[in-house]
C-alpha cells in the first residue's frame, strides 16, 4: 500500500497523498518528511465527516477536485476508503485520472491478496509468544452480533429541561463507527430505519435512527442510546442488550446526521 501511494508522488505536480480507511485511519502516506502527520490524520477524520453529507445530497461522488490558490487536492473515493493527493496547480489531471485508476487496481489487488494471507496465516495454528498488548487510544471497534443481527448496549437518553421532548420521541441513536459495522454486517449501505429488539422479552419495534457524526473519543461505541419512550415500550434498562436489524427501504437519502 505504501508503494502505491508512493508511486503516485512521482507524477509530475503531486507534492505527496495518503490513503485513509471508513474510520478516518491514515493506512499510508506519501508526504514530505516535514509535513505534519497529525495534520494529516485530521485531514482523514474531516473528510470522512464530510462525506457523509455528500453522500446523502448527492448519493456518492467518486472525485473531488479542490483548487486553491497555488496548489488542489484531489481525493479519490474507493469503497471503504480515500486516496487523497496534494498537488501542485499545474498537475495534468488527465494524467494523473489515469495514474489513480492504475493504483486503484493495485489497490484492489493488495486488499485480495492481503484477505488471502491473512486466512492462511489463520489456518496455520503455530504456538506464538504473545507480545505486550499497547492498548491504543482509539481502538477499533469490532461489532458483537448473533445470527440475526449486531448486539449492542442500551444507554437511555437522560431527561433534562433541554432534551424533555426528544426523550418522549422514539427514535434511537448511535455513532458512526457503529453504524458502519451495522451497514457491513447486513451489506446494505446507508439506512435510516432499524428493528430494535429486546433479546429477553422478544419484543422488536422499528425505528428511525440517527447517526453521531463527531464522536471523537468514541465513547459510543457500540451502543445505542434509546430514548425514554423507546425503553419503555421495548421495557429495557441502561446496560441491556439489544439486537439491531437493518429495515430494508429506507430511502436514498442515507444515514441522518446529528
């Protein structure tokens, strides 16, 4: 992946790029040594919040081009990920169209051959020393689900004089790293409805969700958060577990940011 990116900085106009994962994960970059990778990594979470809007106004683009004074950035969606490219003003885009739609399949290539490796490393149970877990700061969120659907923990919306209105309302909410794992297991894309069910009473109900786009700190991964008129109508309580199913239908207009 490296060597694809980087192999995009030798065309003639492009300073450097990176390519950056659904979570607004920086995967690898070809940046001037001096060029600030935090920045970067910024750039990455930005862009993946303001895709989301595009994508819901205009149901996906495939390039951006953005100009600016001496220089553009050209950004190249792929499923599951950006191929971004700071370049200089007088990049050829016709070449460089070109040259991304090669690294695009080089791309493809590496991810396939990556998924292969991985499963034969898999299936070859050798004993390994296991190194010191560092846990990270922002570790990735995997989902949890069972044969019907992605498992997640309630948290109730707490009633105050501000959110008095919103909590009689039933409706759900949850974070945009959930809402990806809930759009991968069920491979539907964006929705805007989900069956919430309670996994000991049995009862289910659909309901219009909406997705936090900025949780910096993830702290709601892996829940979701019910208001109190959907917790008493599922009769659940803060810490349960609830299955969520995607209602297929909901629309073209995506996810429902807040």
């Amino acid at each position: 992946m490296q060597a694809i990116i980087q192999g995009l900085a030798s065309v003639q106009g492009v300073v450097g790029g990176m390519i950056s994962d659904e979570r607004g994960n920086v995967l690898a970059d070809s940046f001037p040594e001096l060029f600030d990778r935090e920045a970067a990594r910024r750039a990455a979470e930005m862009l993946l919040d303001g895709s989301v809007g595009l994508y819901e106004a205009c149901g996906g683009i495939k390039l951006f081009d953005i100009r600016f004074g001496e220089g553009r950035v050209i950004v190249k969606a792929l499923p599951q990920m950006f191929m971004v490219l700071m370049c200089k003003s007088t990049v050829n885009l016709q070449l460089l169209v070109i040259s991304l739609n090669i690294a695009v399949k080089k791309l493809e290539k590496f991810s396939t051959s990556h998924q292969l490796v991985q499963t034969a490393r898999q299936a070859v149970l050798l004993p390994q020393v296991k190194p010191l877990a560092v846990p990270s700061v922002h570790p990735d969120y995997r989902a949890v689900s069972d044969a019907k659907g992605v498992l997640l923990t309630c948290e109730i919306m707490k009633k105050t004089a501000n959110t008095f209105w919103d909590s009689m309302a039933s409706s759900v909410t949850v974070n945009r790293n959930t809402a990806l794992e809930i759009s991968n297991f069920f491979n539907t894309g964006p929705f805007k409805k989900l069956t919430i069910t309670n996994r000991v009473s049995g009862v289910s109900k659909n309901m219009p969700v909406s997705v936090i786009q900025h949780d910096r700190d993830r702290a709601y991964d892996g829940k979701i958060v019910v208001t109190l008129a959907v917790a008493e109508l599922l009769k659940v309580k803060e810490g349960d577990q609830l299955r969520a199913e995607v209602v297929v239908g909901g629309g073209i207009l995506g996810w429902e940011g807040i």
